[in-house]
C-alpha cells in the first residue's frame, strides 16, 4: 500500500492546500492530512475547528484521513504511520530552497521515506493561509477571499469576521 503524508498548520485551508490533497489521493492509496501543532506557534483557529474544516473540505475524498501530531519530525510521523511518502507543496523558489534541505534531512533520518513535490497552478500558486488572513476585514473583503478558500473555511471566516474576533 501507498500511503503518503501532507502535513502543514492549515489555518486555515486554502484552496492549495485542497488542489495538493486532490492530487496526492489519487497518487497514492492512503492519504493522511497531519495537521502539526506547534506550542510556540499563536494560531487562529483552534487545532479542533482545523480538523473540522479539512474533514469538511475533503469528505469527498475517500482515501484520505486527517489527523493530529505534535513536537515531532514530521518524517517521524510518517514512520510511526506506515508511510513512505511525505508530500511538499512548492510555489516558489524560497519553498524549493528550503524543502530540498528537509528532504536529505528526511532522507538522513528514514532512508525509506521519499519525498514528493507537486507545484500547483499559477492561478493558486501565490495562496497561502497567511495571505487570506490578512485579507479579512477591508470593505469588499468576502469577494476577495471566497476564491481562496473552499466554503466550509469561508463560512468559518465569515462567523468569526460577524463575531467581532480579530484574525
């Protein structure tokens, strides 16, 4: 069995991130979505209501699971879970710098565990959650952000914009 791991903070989802997941199901015949929790890391939305959104966002995808791991490497993971593959997203070349680097760090670490890289299409290349934050709030903001993300995330961004929470 192919199993492959993409594991990032997703908060929140964006369209990338479902176009890499898209992907990765078909490449493999299990995928797991680890959502890493870092305690130093301040996050917008909780690790629970993250979870929430990529299940919602990916309950057409029947070979993919989501779940959580925290203050371990990565390629750790992937071991502890049976996978051979990690998958990395590159948009730009401060990605590919930096995942090259990882990827013989990984290899030093589990020989066994490749890693894969996809590079999305121009049109969601430039998509990253940071981004979509920081286009919350000005007038006009929803019809910006809408094309970033799928809707079980803009509807979550929508209640916490209409609760007054700051992102």
């Amino acid at each position: 069995m192919r199993r492959g791991v993409y594991a990032g903070s997703f908060d929140p989802v964006t369209n990338g991130h479902l176009w890499m997941l898209e992907h990765g199901v078909r490449m493999f015949d299990e995928m797991i979505v680890a959502i890493g929790e870092n305690p130093d890391k301040k996050y917008t939305f909780s690790v629970e209501e993250r979870v929430a959104m990529l299940r919602e966002t990916t309950a057409h995808l029947r070979n993919l699971r989501v779940e959580t791991f925290q203050n371990r490497f990565l390629v750790d993971y992937a071991r502890e879970q049976n996978a051979d593959f990690i998958l990395r997203g590159i948009r730009e070349a401060a990605d590919y710098e930096f995942e090259r680097k990882m990827r013989y760090v990984n290899a030093d670490l589990a020989p066994h565990v490749d890693t894969v890289f996809l590079m999305p299409p121009r049109e969601i290349a430039e998509i990253s959650s940071t981004m979509v934050k920081g286009l919350v709030g000005p007038d006009g903001w929803e019809m910006v952000v809408g094309k970033y993300v799928p809707e079980p995330v803009f509807r979550r961004l929508l209640a916490w914009r209409a609760s007054g929470t700051e992102i």
